[in-house]
C-alpha cells in the first residue's frame, strides 16, 4: 500500500487520471500535496507536493460553466491531466495552496485558430 504525503486531508473527490490511458480513482488534496490514487490497481498513483507544482492550467469551456478538464505542470516530472466530479472545489483548494498567480486558463479553440493564422501571416525579419 502506498503511504500519503498528507496528514490532513481537506477533500477527496472521484476524478480520472489522463496518464496514457483514462484511470478512474480518487483525487485527495491536503496539507502536503495533490494526490491521485486508481481505484482498481493501487500502483498506479500520483503524488504531487506542493512545492513542485510550477503551474496549473484550467480548460473553461461556454464561458465559465463548464470546466471539464485542468494540467498540472511540475517543475521536473512535466505535466498531468485530471478530471473530477468536483473541479470547481478541487481547484479552489489548490489555490488555496499554491496562490492565485500560478494558476492559468487556457486558450479556447478560436484564440488557437487565430494565432495559427496569425502566425502563417506574419512577416519574418
């Protein structure tokens, strides 16, 4: 059995881990870290201190309402995607931790659409 990171837990949530293939499990977060554990074979984990996490980036879709998925950007192992039944609690207990000023929205499918051309466009110097 794998040992937490935390010692006091303040919430735990049903999510999906999208490390390769889609896991199914519970997401933990609490004093020490975010932790992720599978439901069916309990190697499969992610323990995530919060010392270690450079950023996090939030996919919000229909202006706000939905938000579907968020990446976790570490400073040496990369970056992590979840889902949770829960985002919007999850991630106002991550920032809670890690502060408001690492915590991003990412671009929506016109702004890409729109820098790609803009790109194409662009004069080289």
């Amino acid at each position: 059995m794998v040992e937490s990171l935390n010692s006091k837990v303040e919430i735990v949530v049903d999510g999906t881990s999208y490390a390769g293939f889609a896991q199914y499990g519970k997401i933990m977060i609490g004093n020490a870290g975010f932790e992720f554990y599978d439901d069916k074979k309990v190697s499969n984990f992610v323990q995530i201190p919060w010392e270690e996490i450079e950023s996090v980036t939030v996919s919000v879709l229909f202006g706000g309402k939905w938000i579907p998925r968020f990446s976790i950007k570490t400073k040496s192992d990369g970056s992590f995607i979840f889902a949770a039944k829960e985002v919007k609690a999850v991630l106002r207990a991550v920032r809670s931790h890690i502060g408001k000023e690492k915590m991003y929205r990412s671009l929506s499918f016109f702004q890409v659409i729109k820098r790609g051309t803009s790109a194409l466009f662009k004069k080289k110097n």
